[in-house]
C-alpha cells in the first residue's frame, strides 16, 4: 500500500491496462474509501455504477472512443443522485420540495460526485492501481448514455472512472504553480504578474508535450484548453438535464 503522499503526488493518468483482475481487498477498500467521502449536508447526494460487464464497457467504448474503457477492468460511473432520498420522502409521506430546479440542487450532486470520485481516486492509486477520469462519458450522448445506464429522473452522469491494473507509467504532466493556485486570503488582482506566470507555465507545458515518453506533440496549454471550450460550445447539458429531473429556474 503507498502512502498518501506519494498516491497523491506521483498520480498520472493511465490509459492502458493489464488483464489481471483488482483483487477484492483493494475493490472493497475503494468502496469504502467512497462511501466515507465528505457531502453536503451528509446528503450524500451521489451514486456509483461500477461496470464490470465487458459487452457494456464496449457499447461505452463504441460511443466515447475512449480505449481505456474497454480495456480497464471496473468502469466506475459517479452520478448526481437525488432519487434516492426522492423514494424514501415519498414512503414516508414527506414532501420533497424541487431542490433539483435550483443551480444550488444541481451543483451540490456534482460536488459530492467530484469528491467521491476523488477518494476512488485516491484509494486506488495507494493500492497500485492505475486510474482515468473520463468527462467525456458525461457529453458525448447524454441521453443515449442514460438510457444504456437506465438512469432514473434525478440522476445524471458526472464523469466516469477507469480503474485497473496499470500497464504504463506516464510522465507525471506539469500542473500551474502553486503561486497562481494558492492565493493569500484575498484573489491576487496584479494581472500582469498573474499573466506572466500563466505565461512561463504555458511555455513549460509546450516542452513537456514536445519531449515526453510516447506520442509527442507541439501543442501549448492556452490554445488547446480553449479548443476544449469551443468544442464543448456544441454540447446541449441543459436539454439533457431537463429530462433527467433538473429544470434550473434560479
């Protein structure tokens, strides 16, 4: 078992995988890793479908393109789940009031989501696992990856999760430095210092992509995330969400 500062510091995302199986031990650790996470309210507004069968990690794979899918062996998908307690307000005669139809309601599901996905994360890594966290699954076909899931009103996908055994260790990618992601009691307005350090950090993640182990490519930070943006322009979460249950008024 590694400790938590190397499972937290050394984390890469790995995309391929060996066959051999995640034994039990580390699977239930994970779970409960899960099941302990911090939620709002303790609400725990959040569920997980660990997929396991092969034919429907295809059909995910089909859809996505994703190879890591197909190739890992529990897919994990973290969903925003106000079901739930929507089926025990009912039983017991309390009215459940249409918290989804807030921004509040919404961003809390994907809050706990993020933060169980999270300590799968962690919990994974410090058994030597490998993971990929996937947001694509949550924006390729919404509707189509619901119905696959068999979603009910309340639940949407927030990301998915590949966990297995790893069968690469990728370059540990550079991240923007702490002096633009900690600021000190108050956000640091000097935009021209602000600027220059995004600056040097986008000059550095340029050399990593032009010499790191496997593919390499000539691509900055700036422009390929604002790429990511425009694609995403594209994408209709809002009509997708209606349908699951959340028609965000306020």
């Amino acid at each position: 078992m590694k400790d938590v500062k190397t499972a937290l510091l050394e984390r890469t995302s790995v995309r391929r995988y060996e066959r051999e199986a995640v034994s039990a031990e580390d699977l239930d650790f994970i779970y409960r890793a899960v099941q302990n996470t911090p939620t709002s309210y303790n609400g725990q507004q959040f569920s997980v479908i660990d997929i396991t069968d092969q034919a429907l990690k295809e059909e995910l794979y089909a859809i996505t393109g994703q190879k890591q899918i197909k190739t890992c062996n529990h897919f994990m998908v973290f969903l925003s789940d106000y079901n739930k307690i929507q089926l025990l307000a009912e039983r017991k005669g309390v009215d459940m009031p249409p918290f989804t139809d807030t921004m509040d309601g919404t961003i809390i599901g994907i809050i706990d989501a993020s933060l169980a996905m999270m300590s799968a994360v962690v919990a994974a890594q410090a058994c030597g696992l490998g993971t990929n966290c996937i947001g694509y699954l949550r924006t390729v076909d919404p509707a189509k990856v619901a119905e696959m899931l068999k979603l009910p009103r309340g639940v949407f996908v927030v990301c998915g999760l590949a966990i297995g055994v790893p069968r690469e260790q990728p370059d540990l990618k550079p991240k923007e430095p702490l002096s633009v992601v900690f600021h000190q009691n108050h956000y640091n307005n000097d935009k021209e210092e602000l600027t220059q350090q995004m600056a040097d950090y986008d000059t550095l993640v340029q050399h990593y992509n032009r010499t790191r182990a496997g593919g390499t490519t000539d691509n900055d930070w700036c422009a390929h995330i604002i790429d990511y943006y425009r694609h995403a322009m594209d994408y209709r979460i809002l009509d997708y969400l209606r349908a699951q249950g959340y028609d965000i008024k306020h």
